[in-house]
C-alpha cells in the first residue's frame, strides 16, 4: 500500500486495488473519519482527487460510513454539484428521492451487462456515485471495467465498423401493461407533452402506437471523447440491447412471444444504418468487455465513484438482501 501525501486535512492511504487494470483507487483515512470529514478533504483537495479520477477511472472510498440514503445525498450534493434524475433511463430503479435512486431492481439471479450510464442518450452523466447500505450474502458487486482498455482491446476491424456506422437504438415502451418499461416510467411523467418534449430535445424519433405504447429510434456514435483526457474509448450500449443478451432460452422465448420481429421487442439495437448486428460480433465484445472486469466485494459504508464514460459498470448476481443507491451528476 503506498501513502499519499495529500495537499490539506486528514491523512489517507491510497492503494490500486487491481493493479493489471489500474482500477479502482482505493483510499482510507488513516484514523476514523465521517461524511464531514470526507466532504471537506474532499474539498481542500479537489485538484488531486479530480487527477486520480481521470487517472484511474473510479475511486473507492472506504471507512468514511456513506451507508444511507441521507448521507450519499450529502456526500453527493457537496462534491459533484447538481445532482441528476433518471430520465430516459432503462433499468428498473426506485427513485428515493430528487437524483437517488437504488441502483437497480432487476432480479438478484441475473448478471447486468457492462455499460456506461445513458450512453445510447444524446446527454449522459458524467459521474456516478454508488453507496452500499446493506451488502449482499454472496455476489452482487457492481464490476468495473475501463473503456479505454476495452477499445485498445478489440478487435480493429469491429471498431471500424462500428465508427463508420454508429448504433441504433430501438426501444418499444408500453402505455402501463406490458413487457419491460413504460413510458411513463422511463420520462418520469404521465403527461404524453412533457415526454414527447424530451424526446424532441433529445434528438430522438418516435411513434405513437394505437394501444398507447411508445415507439423509439435514435442513432448514436459507438465511442466518444472524454471532455478532459481527450481519449477516444468504447461508448454504447449494441450488446446490451440487443436481445442476445439474454440468456439462449430467454432469448428463444423472447422471439417466439413477438413472433420472431426482434424491431417489436422492448428494446433492440442494430448498425446506424439499419442493418443487422451480427451475434458472432457481439459475443466477442463481451468476451472482451469481460477479460477487463473488476470485481471489488462491497463492505457496508463503501462509496464508489465513477467517471462514467471512462469506466463503464454492471452488477453480479448475488443472494441475501442487498441495497446499493446510486446519485448521477
């Protein structure tokens, strides 16, 4: 473990907790120390902090006690400004209060893909800061993985085509009833004006159905830029919305209940121009997305904080009661 020697305020140590992938930061108080404690060494040292996010992609701040919902909203609102809500989103969350929310409701038996929060929106948070209220029995760690690494990682030839034709995002919201999200769950509104707003803002084309549902298409590049470091890395979400994501049987039903029209699916994804995403092709992206992963077991109080589009995330499946809440900023 090597000691940093910070600028102002309380002493930490600091350690890479995975040294092949250079992340996350680990970093303790060398004595005990509170949210208070952490706010204002956070602000003394903003500077260095920001390096070291920049550097490694995400920090894990352990010993500080952000293990309730009061807290991260107090640690999240003093660090990283306005704090965001979900909208457009496509997990399943319960939203607590104005910008926290759990991290995710989807089943406990089920691995949640790696990707970059809102990467298939036109506008994305920049930052994530999850907290762990109550850690599970077994799994349920949120993996980290680096989106510079994994787009040194693939295959050029994939990069390539993916530059060239970006991706297409095909989503299908119920009205209310039905399979996956509605609309009015995703726009965080009842109100058909405040939805269709947003999604003119956004740049996205959309379609009314008879039944009340919501039919949406968006093109999107496959990589971005990072505002501050100015690298290039793999920025979307193709094999998460694809329905190959699923596991075969799932996958199998899936097609049989919508009669084999993936484009009718709650959600699908495709190359920018419309043609198909070969599953061959998104395999290798997983397998190579997966050779990047992190995995860091939570401990109660932890916060993890990530630069979100140099570090994309998922969640392990787990067993036993497990609440981790999540701010965007």
């Amino acid at each position: 473990m090597s000691h940093e020697s910070t600028p102002i305020g309380l002493k930490i140590s600091s350690r890479v907790w995975n040294q092949e992938h250079n992340l996350p930061l680990l970093i303790e108080p060398e004595s005990p120390s509170d949210t208070e404690g952490l706010i204002a060494w956070w602000r003394e040292n903003r500077p260095w902090l920001d390096g070291k996010l920049s550097e490694h992609g995400a920090v894990l701040f352990r010993g500080f006690g952000i293990d309730s919902q009061a807290r991260l909203r107090q640690v999240s609102a003093a660090t990283s400004g306005q704090l965001l809500d979900y909208v457009d989103g496509n997990s399943p969350r319960t939203k607590m209060e104005a910008g926290v929310y759990t991290s995710t409701e989807y089943p406990p038996e089920y691995f949640i893909s790696m990707h970059n929060e809102l990467s298939y929106a036109r506008r994305w948070p920049s930052r994530l800061n999850f907290c762990c209220v109550t850690p599970p029995a077994t799994g349920g760690e949120t993996p980290l993985a680096d989106s510079r690494r994994i787009l040194r990682e693939l295959r050029p030839e994939i990069v390539d085509e993916f530059r060239r034709k970006g991706v297409k995002y095909i989503r299908n919201l119920h009205g209310g009833a039905g399979f996956g999200p509605s609309w009015q769950k995703t726009f965080e509104t009842d109100e058909r004006a405040l939805a269709e707003k947003f999604i003119q803002d956004s740049g996205m084309n959309a379609e009314w159905q008879p039944d009340g549902s919501l039919r949406i298409t968006s093109v999107r590049p496959a990589t971005t830029v990072h505002p501050v470091t100015g690298e290039e890395v793999w920025f979307n979400q193709a094999d998460q919305f694809h329905p190959s994501t699923h596991q075969r049987e799932v996958y199998e039903s899936l097609l049989v209940m919508y009669q084999g029209r993936e484009d009718q699916l709650p959600q699908h994804a495709t190359f920018g121009d419309g043609t198909p995403l070969e599953e061959s092709m998104l395999d290798e992206i997983r397998e190579t997305i997966r050779r990047c992963l992190v995995l860091s077991p939570w401990q109660q109080g932890d916060l993890v904080v990530v630069d979100n589009v140099l570090v994309c995330h998922g969640r392990m499946p787990f067993t036993g009661p497990r609440k981790i809440l999540v701010t965007m900023a």
